[in-house]
C-alpha cells in the first residue's frame, strides 16, 4: 500500500518500522475528535473559498458517513496507514473520491493531533469532573450521619486528640475539592485551539481560524504556530491533576484499610467490595481500597514519563510527542475507574460508632484538655504540659486513662484540679470546645457541611 506521504520516497519502509512507527493501535481512540476536526475543517475551507461549498459539503457527509462505518464495527484499521488521521483519510477517500484527498489543505498532522488530542482531554476533563463531585457528594452525605461520632484523630499514626467521624472525611472533602478547581483550571488554560498552526509555520491559505475554533468550542485559536503543534502542556496538567488525586485517593484508600482492619475496627466494608482468600476461610480482603491504593503510583508513573519525554525537546513537533497518548489514556481510565470504585465502597461501608469512641476514651487524647484545664486555673502552659504528662506516665503505670484516676491522684500532680475536671476531660467537651473556625465543634461541622452541600447544588 502507498503511503499518503510516499512521494520522497524510493522504497517501502521496513516491516518491522512499520510497526514499531505506527501509532493506530491506541490513537484510533481519537477517531471521533479526529472526524470532528475535520468537518470543522472542511467546513471553513469552503467558507473561505479555498475549496468550493459543494466540495465542502461531500467531504463533510463523507466524513459522518465513515464515523457511522467505524461505530458500526465496518471498519478495520491497519497499521500501513499509520495512524488515526491517515486511516480516516483513506476511508474518506474511496467513499467520496479524490475530493477526499483535498480534506488536508492548510493543515499537517501535527496541527490535526494536537487538535484531537486536546478535544480528547477536555471531554476527560468533563467526564472526571463529574466523578469527583459524586465522590465528594458520598463524602458529605456520609459526614452528615455521623456529625457526633467521635473517634481519634492520629498524628504520626498514635492517637492524638478527638474528632469526630464527620470532621475527618471533610478533611477529604477539602482535597477532592482541590482536585475540582485543577480540572476548572484545565479548562481555563488549555481550551485554546491548535488547528490551523500547519506543521509548525502556520499557512499561506487564508483560513478562517476564529470560525474553527468556535466550531470546536474552543476559546481562542493558539496564539503561536510553534507552540500549538509542540505544546503538551495540556496533557501534563491533566497528567498532574490525575496523580494529585490518586493520592488524596490512595491516602482515603489506606485509612479504608486500617479502618477495616480487626486491630482498629472502626469500619466494616460491604461484601460486595472485599474479597476472600483462597486458603483462610476467615478472610475479607479490602481489595478495592488496596488496588486504589497501588493504581496511584501508575498515574504518577505516567507524568513522570511524559515529563522525562517532554524536557529535551527543540521546536517545533518531535516524533517523541507520540508518546504522550498511551500514558495519558491509561491515567484517563485508570483515574476515572478508581473515582468510580471508591464512591460506592464509601457509600455502602457500615461504621462501628462504640469501637471509635472506645479508641477516642482509650488513647489519652484528652491530655492537652486536661492542659487546657490548669491553663485556665492560672498554670503556666509549659508548666501544665509538664504536669499532664507526669499524670499520663502514672496512668499508663496503672493501667488507666486519665478519667479513670481518682481526684486525689490528679489533685496531688496540681492542687489546682478540681471535682469538675471529669466533665472538662470528657471527649465529648473535648470535642464541643473546639469551636473555632473549621475544627471540629458540632456547629462548626454542621457549618462546614451546610458549605458543601451549597457547593455540590452549584455543580449540578
């Protein structure tokens, strides 16, 4: 088969070039952005006049007619054609004859991929947008019912002070959020349109690149030739988003995972997303979390990759850039698999209430309360935090948590201790008096809810 490109060209490529060269295996992908591009294409090269309205026209239905082939699995693409752009061009062309071979004035597959591919992104865009609002819907709607469940919060994995159940998953809230703004940020700085750019030089046909871009719903076309035919920053923004996400997933994925386990117990997974072993019959495997958990070093490997591919190359397109696809696509599905995994396993997860209040009462987590207390009597805070802790190295020796001690016990560490300290030690006051903004006080956490659920009734 002759090459679209061949003219140059004495001898047929090597077998073994074609394949290694060839790009159809995974940018066939891009078949709908690619015929969307070009109808755009076409359709303004018979508004400017470079191709007659009629001709226009039948390149247009030619090219629905071969995106209805392809969706109707009438079509196989072969790696002689290289890539996705050469194999719909040839389709074209024994559809609608050597008007097909007119579609390519004014533009270079440089400028045709890099098209496609930024449309292809933005839909990813969209799509994972709204997977990250589910999820932080399943988060709310899971704090809500648990806005007095108190449990430890941890700081170096040893138990710290209490919180609540509610407080801790808006923590998350506030991440996945974060995770929303890059995709909005996406769009703000990478919706702009490449086509039009040429192999690098733009063209001397007089394209109307403003009716292009508004017919892919682009912002702007690209300001400069050169860098909309070399620019992937749009793929390592996504690339970007993608790996920070995964590992506000992988973190809630490990915590899923302590939590299940019988050395914490706070949480048991539904059946439906854990698994058994093979060989203990008492097994149930928090899978979906631990898979969750591993996929995110597979999204970071990716902008990794594509950073490393990216950081060597001189203007303009290099054929290094075609590494940008395979990466991309897998952190596509594998970033949208896993939003799709977690939200169901959060929403379905029963939560054992008593186990994370005994590790609350258990842990000490009331010792800067008890501080705060002798602050309050006039002890100095250093002071106080020399006195607590004395008070705890005693509680531990008797095998008791500071609530258990008796009056005298504690009286004897600071005379200032009085009969009221039991309730001022309570996790429950301990709690309640952390009404500042954005602790986790039961109004503040109601507060905090009320903001999101206001945040998700903005997305829909």
């Amino acid at each position: 088969m002759s090459k679209l490109w061949g003219g140059r060209f004495s001898k047929d490529s090597d077998h073994l070039m074609e394949d290694f060269h060839s790009s159809i295996k995974f940018d066939q992908k891009l078949y709908r952005e690619d015929i969307r591009g070009s109808i755009a294409h076409a359709d303004m090269l018979g508004t400017v006049g470079v191709l007659s309205r009629a001709e226009a026209d039948t390149l247009i239905e030619g090219l629905k007619a071969v995106q209805a082939d392809i969706e109707e699995g009438k079509v196989a693409f072969t790696t002689e054609d290289e890539d996705i752009h050469m194999n719909i061009e040839r389709l074209l062309t024994a559809k609608v004859g050597d008007v097909g071979k007119k579609l390519h004035t004014g533009r270079s597959r440089n400028d045709q991929v890099a098209v496609d591919l930024r449309m292809y992104v933005r839909s990813a865009v969209a799509e994972t947008r709204q997977l990250l609002v589910d999820l932080v819907e399943v988060l709310h709607d899971l704090g809500a019912a648990h806005v007095e469940t108190i449990m430890p919060g941890y700081t170096h994995l040893q138990r710290a002070q209490p919180v609540t159940f509610a407080h801790h998953l808006l923590a998350y809230i506030q991440m996945f959020r974060r995770d929303v703004v890059r995709l909005d940020d996406w769009q703000k700085n990478n919706n702009i349109m490449p086509l039009g750019s040429g192999a690098l030089a733009g063209t001397t046909y007089p394209l109307d690149r403003n009716q292009t871009a508004q017919a892919l719903d682009f912002d702007a076309p690209c300001a400069n030739s050169m860098d909309g035919v070399s620019d992937r920053d749009f793929v390592l923004d996504y690339l970007y988003a993608a790996s920070v996400s995964m590992m506000h997933l992988s973190r809630l994925s490990e915590e899923v995972i302590l939590w299940a386990s019988q050395e914490f117990a706070f949480i048991d997974l539904d059946d439906a997303y854990s698994t058994g072993s093979s060989i203990m019959p008492q097994k149930k495997n928090p899978d979906v979390a631990e898979l969750i958990r591993g996929k995110a070093g597979r999204v970071s490997g990716h902008l990794m990759a594509m950073l490393m591919t990216m950081k060597g190359l001189p203007l303009a397109y290099n054929k290094d850039m075609q590494e940008d696809k395979e990466g991309l696509f897998d952190a596509i599905e594998t970033w949208q698999k896993c939003l799709m995994m977690a939200a169901p396993m959060l929403k379905t997860l029963k939560v054992k209430k008593e186990n994370m209040r005994a590790a609350s009462e258990g842990g000490f987590t009331n010792a800067t309360d008890l501080a705060d207390y002798l602050v309050g009597k006039g002890v100095a805070f250093r002071d106080a935090h020399r006195i607590v802790g004395e008070l705890v190295a005693h509680a531990l020796d008797q095998g008791q948590a500071l609530g258990d001690l008796s009056l005298a016990d504690l009286q004897k560490a600071s005379p200032q201790i009085e009969e009221d300290i039991y309730e001022a030690i309570s996790v429950d006051t301990c709690v309640k008096r952390r009404h500042t903004k954005g602790a986790p006080g039961f109004p503040q956490v109601e507060e905090a809810l009320d903001e999101c659920k206001s945040w998700l009734t903005q997305q829909q």
